[in-house]
C-alpha cells in the first residue's frame, strides 16, 4: 500500500482563497523532482517563476486564467485535471476546493506520457486527496 502526503508548496502565496500543495507518494515528491531538475537551465527557471506567478494570482483571488496558460484536462468528456504551462514547461494538477494539488510536472514534448502518468497517480491517490479535502 502507497502512502501519500501533501505538503503546501513554499514559492506560492498561502494567504489567498485557494492553497497549492504538491503531493507526495512514498515520500517522494515528483513534482519537487521536476523543480530541482531545472535549476541550472536560466529560460526554464524563469518559466517556472512565471508559473508560480500564475498561481499566486489564482491563489490570490480563484479569477479565470487564460487557457494559454491553464487548462483543463480531460479524459472523454469528463475534466480530470489540470494544466499550468508557459513555453515548454507542463505542472500537472488537481483542484479539490480549497486546494490545489500539484501531482508532477513535465515538458511539452513528453505530454502524452506525462498526462498518462498524471491519470495514474490521481487514480492511484483519489481517496487520499478525497479525505483530506
């Protein structure tokens, strides 16, 4: 059995309507993975600050974004998360009001494969997020 946890991502504003966490399987966190992988490359860190600027914003206030920078995702019809993207960068999400959980993120180019993992890791944590939501 998996054990999950949530922490609240520390570069985005906690003090607004809504609260982003990253999520935790087994005590890591792909998402943090993804953050310490760009460190060294200046344009992917600066897209990365843009995101986060994104979600201060959301955060701050729960106003639409435009859909060049977060959409939705879906499987079928049914929208089972999220999408914050600037140039090549993807961070994939959850939102259970309040929050928002931040599963993973990746590029552009592995979208397909990311999106395929994003849906397994919700399947695989839906309860969890469910109870602690």
């Amino acid at each position: 059995m998996c054990i999950f946890a949530v922490e609240k991502i520390e570069q985005v504003r906690d003090d607004g309507k809504i609260h982003f966490c990253k999520l935790f399987k087994g005590g890591r966190c792909l998402f943090d993975d993804f953050v310490n992988g760009i460190k060294e490359n200046d344009i992917e860190r600066k897209s990365l600050a843009s995101i986060f600027a994104i979600m201060d914003i959301m955060a701050e206030s729960d106003c639409m974004i435009p859909a060049n920078k977060f959409n939705s995702i879906k499987k079928g019809s049914k929208v089972i998360g999220y999408e914050f993207k600037k140039d090549a960068l993807r961070v994939y999400c959850y939102k259970k009001e309040p929050n928002v959980y931040v599963i993973l993120g990746g590029y552009k180019k592995n979208q397909k494969k990311d999106i395929e993992k994003f849906y397994r890791l919700i399947n695989e944590s839906q309860s969890f997020l469910d109870e602690i939501s």
